[in-house]
C-alpha cells in the first residue's frame, strides 16, 4: 500500500511556532514515527505553501497511490493562506 500525506502552507513550522499551542515536534520528526509504526505500508510526504503546487502534486500522485491525506493547513481557516501578511 501506498499513502502519500501532503501538508498546506504552515503546517513546516511545526516544532517551531506556538510549540506551547502546537508541541515542538516537526513534522518531519512525526513522520519518521510514523514511517516507523507503519513499517509494512510505503508512506511519502509532501509540504508546501503555495495551493498551486499542492494541487500540482494531487494531480502528480491521483491515481498512482492508494491514498492521499490531505491537510491543508491555512487553507481551510477561512482562506487565511490567501490574505495579506497580517493574517499571520
């Protein structure tokens, strides 16, 4: 089996901002643990902040994998992604 997780835009500074909110474990370190847990199925990761791209590579994997997660991150709190920089 073959999962490919793809994370939208914020969700590379995990670890790093608001660790009291958000733990200070990096995406990249949880992934290890997981790949680790789940040894028996191949698991493949992707991040971005920009939406093109992330729609880019769902269309790259589509029918090629036999999941896909996806956690869009600022895009699905209220189009934050999209606003100016005082959003953040």
């Amino acid at each position: 089996m073959k999962i490919q997780i793809i994370n939208g835009p914020n969700l590379n500074l995990l670890g790093k901002r608001e660790p009291e909110t958000y733990g200070n474990q990096t995406f990249e370190e949880y992934f290890a643990t997981l790949k680790n847990r789940f040894s028996e199925i191949e698991l493949f990761y992707y991040q971005s902040n920009v939406e093109g791209e992330l729609i880019n590579k769902l269309h790259d994997v589509g029918f090629s994998f036999d999941a896909i997660i996806l956690n869009a991150g600022a895009y699905t709190h209220f189009g934050c992604a999209s606003r100016c920089h005082r959003c953040y």
